[in-house]
C-alpha cells in the first residue's frame, strides 16, 4: 500500500504542522538539509520509488506549498524516514547518532556562484516570507467568518439529535467489549492541503482499504468535526488503534477517522473536500437534514450569502498570496539549482540508500 498525505498545512493558524507526531517511533530518520533547489524532494521521489520498487509499503509527505514536491517518505516495515528538515517545517535531530541524521545538501553546493545574486536572493526571500505573511492573515480571516456562518447554523441545530446520531455511529462500529483494557493508539495526520493550486485532498488514496465508508454531510456548525472527536475516543476506549485526520484550515477540528483493523472510514464530504459515495458500502449521513432546522435556509438566507461570499473571497486570496510564493520560489530555487554539483547530489542518494537497504538486511525487503 502507499499512502499520501500532509504533514504540514498553511492553515488559518499560519503554517501548522504535524511533523513530529508523523515521525514519531522511527528508528532511523534522515534530516535533509540545504537551501531550495538543492534536490531533497528529487532524492525523497527516487528513494521512494526504489522502495516501492522492493515491494515495500510507502507513506509519502507531500509539500503544502509545491504540489510537484514531497517534504518526507516513511517506509514502516523498515522504521526508516527520509524528512526535508528546513523551514517552515524545521526538523533537527532529537537523537543524533542514534536514530537521527543530518544531510547536508548544501555541502554540494557552489556558494561563490550565489554570492554573484546575494541582493537578489536576499529580496526574494524577504518577499517569500511577505507573501506567507499575507496568506495566513487572509487564511485567519477566512475563518473568523467562517465563525459566523457557523453561529448562524448553530442556532438551528439540534444538539440531543446531534448526539443520536453519533451514538449510532459508535455502537454500530465501536461498541465491542475491550478485552485487553488498554486504549487503542492515536496517529494524526492532515489528508489535504490548501496549496498555490487551491485545496488538495487524498481521501481516495488513504481509504482505498476501507471496505466501509461514512461521507458525513451538512453545513457548517452541524457537529461534523465534533461527531468525530467523539468516535475517535470511543474507537480508541473499545482498543482500536485510529487514524485522525485534522481539517487543514483549521487544526482544531477533525475531518476524517480511519480505523484499519475495522477497514472503517468515516469523514467529513462537504466542501473543499467534497465527497460522494462511489463504492459498494459507501454510506451517506446528513447531519443537516437529520440535526437541523432545515429553515435557516431560508430564514437567514441574505446573511448566510453575505457571509458566505466574504469567506470565499479572503479565502481566494489566500490561495492568490500562496501562488505568488510559489511563483518567487521558483525564482529563488533557480539561483541555487545553478550552484549545485547534482553528480556529487546523485551519489550521495545512492550511498543512503544503499546504508538503509545494508542496515535493513535483517528485515525482509
């Protein structure tokens, strides 16, 4: 199986990430480090491909803000990660030597040659940190009224028939007696992105083993986000290990639950990442219709398109300040792709994975 997921999101709280939960427990992590353009995210593809190549299971971490790119890759049979650990999503070593270590790309790169543009890079990457800047305060608008919309909605919601339906939930899934009296584990994990492509989601890919899905539905303040913590814990109570998605606009809510020993998916369908059933056993669940005074519409229809189109807007322009990052990236990484020895690159990607393949020789590849 390979698996595809973030680990790190331009969220309405500036970039958040989830790097060092999604790390967690390796017992080898390579830290590459090195400026743009120096080829962590080639050599994270190739070494994920050569270990798909071997049979092997694959988690790839894609990048929030180059949907071409990848800022990490898990292989969990062998324990083994391969992480970009350079801003925004910082990962130094918590066990040098141990488990922990540092790639240094930039030990092959020409620094003579940048020194030629040092104003220009210096500008660049000023207005990189500007055009974030303005992102992520676009991102905090976009959710403030989001705030509003759900006040709205909230109003009319009922709260006890709320509960009913997450009470069936649990006991149609999660109702079995936990013999072994501990609580199953938790991972998280974000299943999309706001990118400079607009929102990027994989709920395909994460439940290709789910025999059975739950595409929750409704509006905004209708209990999706707060249905799901509540399974999470129950599934985690009845011994089940879970697998939690947290939505990437806002990380304090949850999208999606996975419980693979169940092969059970349940997860948010509504928009930006709206899904529809497609699947034998795929299941639609309405909290609007089921929880909601469905006249709000109606009632409350001016506000909710004024509020509606006000969070639209900033959130298109986050997107539009995340495109013009990316598109000062690029100028930034071309500079330094100039500068870099790729040959010395290359070799030094295969003398790591020939390490993790020798160190790896007891397990089976």
């Amino acid at each position: 199986m390979v698996r595809h997921f973030y680990a790190g999101s331009n969220s309405s709280l500036g970039f958040y990430s989830l790097f060092d939960d999604v790390l967690k427990g390796l017992n080898h992590l390579y830290i590459l480090k090195g400026g743009p353009g120096t080829g962590k995210s080639t050599l994270i593809k190739n070494a994920g491909a050569l270990f798909e190549d071997k049979g092997l299971e694959v988690d790839y971490i894609h990048c929030s803000s180059d949907v071409d790119s990848l800022d990490g890759v898990i292989v969990p049979k062998l324990s083994v990660g391969i992480v970009d650990g350079t801003a925004p999503h910082i990962v130094d070593p918590k066990y040098p030597g141990v488990i922990d270590k540092i790639v240094d790309l930039g030990n092959f790169r020409d620094d003579a040659k940048l020194l030629l543009h040092k104003e220009e890079i210096i500008q660049l990457t000023n207005d990189i940190s500007t055009a974030f800047s303005n992102a992520y305060q676009s991102f905090a608008e976009s959710k403030r009224i989001h705030d509003e919309l759900e006040d709205i909605y909230i109003e009319a919601l009922d709260f006890e028939k709320a509960n009913q339906v997450t009470e069936e939930l649990r006991e149609r899934f999660f109702s079995t007696e936990n013999e072994g009296g501990k609580p199953g584990k938790r991972a998280v994990y974000f299943f999309g992105a706001n990118t400079p492509s607009g929102p990027v989601h994989y709920y395909d890919n994460l439940t290709q083993n789910c025999t059975k899905r739950v595409i929750l539905k409704g509006r905004a303040g209708s209990g999706k986000s707060t249905l799901l913590k509540k399974l999470a814990r129950a599934a985690q109570d009845a011994g089940y290990d879970v697998d939690i998605y947290y939505c990437s606009f806002d990380p304090n809510s949850v999208d999606m639950i996975i419980v693979p020993e169940l092969q059970v998916a349940i997860f948010d369908g509504t928009a930006p990442h709206e899904m529809e059933p497609t699947r034998q056993g795929d299941e639609v669940v309405d909290l609007f219709e089921r929880c909601m005074d469905t006249r709000v519409e109606s009632d409350k229809k001016v506000e909710i398109e004024r509020v509606e189109s006000g969070y639209k807007t900033q959130m298109q322009e986050g997107i539009r300040h995340l495109k013009q990052a990316k598109a000062l990236h690029d100028k930034l990484e071309a500079f330094y792709v100039e500068a870099m020895d790729f040959t010395a690159v290359k070799q030094k990607q295969e003398a790591l994975i020939e390490e993790i393949l020798n160190f790896s020789s007891s397990k089976t590849v």
